[in-house]
C-alpha cells in the first residue's frame, strides 16, 4: 500500500521565519493531496487541497508544492506568525481506493 | 451545516472493561473511518466502513470491531479494553468512491487504567 513519510518530525522557527514541510509518497496513482492543521486539543482542520493536476496552491500565509516527479509534497508557510504554531499532517488519497494515507506528521513551534 | 459527531468526548475505563464510542454525520455520506491518532505516529486507519454492514479492516485492527446499522452511525467497539488502547479516536466520513473530502469528528479520548 501506499507508504507516507513526513519530515520533519519537530520544527522551530521564528515568527517571520518560513517554515517548510515535506511530504514523499510512493505510489504513482495516488491523485489527491491534502494538508491539516491540527491544533492542541482539537480535530484536524483541512487548509489545502491538491489535485495531481495542479502544482501549486496558494493559500493565506502558505503555498503549497507538488512535484509529482519526485512524488513530493511540500508546505511552505512563508511568513510564520504564532498563531500558526500547531500540528500538520499531510494525506494522500488515490482515485482508485477510499482510504487516506496520512504522514506522522510536524509539531510546528513559532517563536515570538 | 456539514457535521460529523463523536460521543463521548472524554472516557475513562477500567482494564478488561467494553467501551463503544459512537460516531453521526449528517451528510448521508457512504464512507466512514475509525483512526486512532497516537504521539508521533499521525492518524493510524482501524476501520473502514463503506456503507451500512460493509466494514473492512485498515492498518490497526486488533482488539476493535466495528458496527454500521444505519448510514448515519457508526459505531467503534472495544471488547475487554487494554491499557495500550488509551489513545484519541477520531471519526471522519466521506462522500463515497470518486470522492476527496473527508470530514473529520472532534474526537474522543479514551483513557484506559
């Protein structure tokens, strides 16, 4: 089945500082690409999706990467602020099949 | 307004004790999941269901059951709770096959002593 790593496991930076996370997945077919944010205490909140068609996504505060190529998926927070001090994962789904697979995610520190 | 339910939101039982947690949407969706999420391991699949009495086993199915009886409900069972099943149980669903959301619940953390 599909295999999801996610790096890095922990992160740090300072606010203003970008931060960036990746994601590499291993079957081709997957189609579908999904980042969450999860804060303490709280369910996963979807902040992008991504389909195979598409490479770059932007959203507020972020942009979002796809190389299919490499079969990489990147999270780039490009200013980070503390609000955005969480827990991201990242998931992919193909067409095929109804399950998700998640990386194990990025605790994400932004110092004031 | 899209809503996916989980009751309890906290549990407390005993080693050797049956818990059920209970999952509702109210999207008619044909898809639900059962994941566990576990300090540095993300979210790990339990069950899939993928409409009423169509269960299937993911990654981590040992020690849980699942029931599906009306679309909207899908329940999480564990028979002779173990203190390695302390964990937060999330439930999401999903429209069906061809689909990409998935809508997540706010979990239930299930200590168990």
């Amino acid at each position: 089945g599909e295999q999801v790593e996610q790096r890095p496991p922990h992160l740090s930076v300072r606010e203003g500082d970008s931060a960036v996370i990746t994601c590499t997945y291993t079957d081709p077919n997957s189609y579908y690409f999904f980042w969450y944010k999860q804060e303490p205490g709280a369910s996963l909140q979807l902040l992008m999706k991504v389909f195979s068609s598409t490479e770059i996504n932007e959203g507020q505060g972020f942009t979002v990467l796809l190389n299919k190529k490499d079969k990489r998926l990147s999270l780039n927070l490009t200013a980070a602020h503390p609000g955005d001090s969480a827990a991201y994962f990242c998931a992919v789904k193909n067409t095929g099949y109804q399950n998700f697979y998640f990386g194990k995610g990025t605790s994400l520190t932004v110092i004031p | 307004d899209m809503k996916v339910t989980q009751m309890p939101r906290y549990l407390i039982k005993r080693m050797g004790e049956n818990v059920l947690l209970e999952c509702g949407q109210d999207m008619s969706h044909e898809t639900m999941y059962w994941y566990r999420q576990d300090p540095g391991l993300g979210l790990q699949l339990i069950y899939i269901s993928y409409d009423v009495d169509s269960n299937s086993e993911g990654d981590i199915p040992k020690g849980y059951r699942v029931s599906r009886k009306k679309r909207e409900h899908f329940s999480l069972i564990l028979d002779s709770a173990k203190t390695n099943q302390t964990s937060v149980y999330f439930c999401a669903s999903s429209p069906g096959l061809g689909s990409y959301e998935q809508y997540f619940g706010p979990g239930t953390r299930l200590t168990v002593l």
